[in-house]
C-alpha cells in the first residue's frame, strides 16, 4: 500500500533549537490514512482516500486511548543537543531507538551550549527555575561560567595530542556538549514525549526541543497530531 511506504524529502526540514541545536526530519512512514487502515483491519476493512469517516475514526482512537493504530505510523528525526537535553529524551525508551554520535570514534571540534541563565527555583522546589535572570551585573558575573567550560574542550583536545584514547578523553566533556543521534520512533510514541515535553514543568531547554519535534510531526500527520497532542 502506498500509505505504508518509506518516504524522505529531498530537502530535510530543519528546525533550528537552541543556539547551535536542531531537530531534522530524515524520514516516516504512513500518513493518517495509516492509522485509520491500522485499525479497520480488526473489521476486515480498508480505506482507499481519507475522509471524513476516517477523520471521525481517529478521534474516537485517541478518545478512548486506543493508542496501537498510532504505532504504526514511524519518523525518523536527527537532533543536535546538549547532552543533558539528550539525556532527558532518551529516558523515553518504549517505542523508541536511537544511534547516537561516538566520540569513541570521532574527535571533531566539541561545541559547546551557552545559555540564557534562570535563577533558581523558590518556594522549596527541587527541580526546575524561576525564569531568566535579567538583572545585567548578574549576568555578566556568569559569564566566566562558560570561559571555564571552553577550558574543558582545550583539556580534551590536549589528551588527544597526549595520545590518550578518546573513549577516555571524552570524559572531561561538560554537560553542554552538544551531540546528535538518529532517533527512530512511532507516532504515538512522539505523541507522547512531545505532551511530557511541552509541559511548563519541564525543563526550558527540552520544552524547546519538544516544540521543534511536533513543528516537524504535525505535517506528516496533521490529524493524528492535532487528536493526540490536544488537551481536548
């Protein structure tokens, strides 16, 4: 069937995420026509064009959470990101498979995320931030932060030239290292991370990334998309 085939763009969409991060389509799998197929088949049914029955069918899958016609569907994105962002993403594992970057192998330039800082979280929470910190003497008090950081790529590089190995090398890499990984996964799969990530509990970075995620998605699947992810 034509809705279940393999396709890629000739010119990959890119979200740009960050200062240096990004999120890119490389391919996917179906369309909403997938998803109502997906679920037919328990009846022996298909349908050949999507309508608005289909589109009715897809509502009531996500009302009722039946969420495995939504797993058939796949997208295959490449993202660039801090390790600590990388490293909150991966912890969604169900649905998921990922081929990252080995510094292992490859000993190219580390770049290094620079962020706009927060102050610290009040009222006793453990987690999170209370907003950009705009005070500008306070800022640029901070700014000797990333001075240290870069020290630690001049470190690393300096091991190389040592000749230590770069699977030990890397170790002196900070948090904000940037890296990139193939991240395959279902649509319902996305669905979720993208509801989790968007939340304005989540950390600032990672909401940043989970916008970049569904501005990608939402237009292989706009229906799908839209029922999935909608407090509705």
């Amino acid at each position: 069937m034509m809705d279940m085939m393999m396709t890629k763009s000739n010119s990959s969409e890119k979200v740009n995420v960050l200062d240096k991060g990004f999120v890119q389509y490389v391919s996917h799998m179906g369309d909403d026509l997938t998803v109502v197929n997906a679920a037919r088949v328990s009846f022996n049914k298909e349908s050949e064009e999507f309508g608005d029955r289909d589109e009715k069918l897809i509502r009531y899958l996500a009302k009722h959470k039946h969420w495995t016609p939504f797993a058939h569907p796949q997208i295959t994105l490449r993202i660039k990101a801090p390790i600590f962002v990388r490293t909150q993403l991966f912890k969604h594992k169900v649905g998921f498979t990922e081929n990252e970057i080995s510094r292992r192998y490859v000993t190219f330039e580390p770049e290094i995320y620079n962020p706009m800082w927060r102050s610290a979280p009040t009222n006793g929470a453990k987690q999170g931030s209370n907003g950009f910190i705009s005070d500008e003497a306070t800022n640029n008090r901070l700014d000797f932060l990333y001075g240290v950081v870069t020290e630690n790529i001049e470190v690393y590089k300096k091991l190389l030239e040592l000749g230590v190995a770069p699977e030990q090398a890397r170790a002196v890499l900070p948090q904000g290292t940037y890296t990139e990984w193939w991240w395959t996964g279902s649509l319902s799969s996305y669905a979720r991370v993208y509801s989790q990530r968007i939340d304005a509990h989540a950390q600032w970075e990672v909401q940043q990334y989970a916008k970049g995620i569904g501005e990608i998605i939402e237009k292989l699947y706009p229906i799908s998309w839209k029922v999935l992810t909608s407090n509705d």
